[in-house]
C-alpha cells in the first residue's frame, strides 16, 4: 500500500508539472484586456489596449475582474486534474472516500 501512495504522490508532482504548461487565456468583454495564465494559477503574460493607459482607475478594474475570471478557471483545471489522479490511483481505504467528493 505504500508503494501505491508513493506513486499516486509522483503522479501528482508530475500532473503539477504539467499544469505549468497548460495555459488559460481570459480578456475583458470587449477584448481590450487579455490575460494568460498557467493551470498552476500563475501570470504568463497581459496584453493592454493603449485605450486603456489613459484612465489608470478603468484599468485597475479590467485587471482585477479579469485576472479574477482567469484565476477561477484555471483553479477549476488545476483542481480536476488533480482530483482525477489522485481518485485514480488511490486504493480504497474504508471512510476516505467521502474525502474526494
């Protein structure tokens, strides 16, 4: 049974790896903003329309809304990728499996 939870924790690092190159794009309603993330919730990088650098107080809302939109979605990736590896290789264990749920 340790060996089996050795290798589902390996799984996981490297499903974390991998979650550094699965990359989430989000942008604004109407485009001027577009930011792009990694599944491991981290900024790849952001593209503002020059529009935008006029009104510093509009810019500060698009980044916070859309790095908001950006962040949940790529929790929601990083989450069930996770979830999935590790219900996959768990061994079953009375009373954990409410654990994953």
């Amino acid at each position: 049974m340790m060996g089996k939870l050795k290798e589902t924790q390996q799984k996981i690092e490297d499903t974390k790896k991998r979650l550094d190159t699965v990359l989430i794009d989000e942008q604004s309603a109407d485009g001027l903003l577009k930011v792009t993330l990694t599944a491991n919730r981290k900024v790849k990088s952001i593209s503002i329309d020059d529009s935008l650098l006029e009104d510093k107080e509009q810019l500060e809302d698009y980044l916070v809304v859309t790095l908001n939109k950006a962040i949940e979605r790529a929790t929601r990736v990083n989450e069930q990728e996770l979830d999935a590896v590790a219900k996959m290789d768990m061994p079953m264990i009375p009373g954990m499996d409410n654990l994953f749920k």
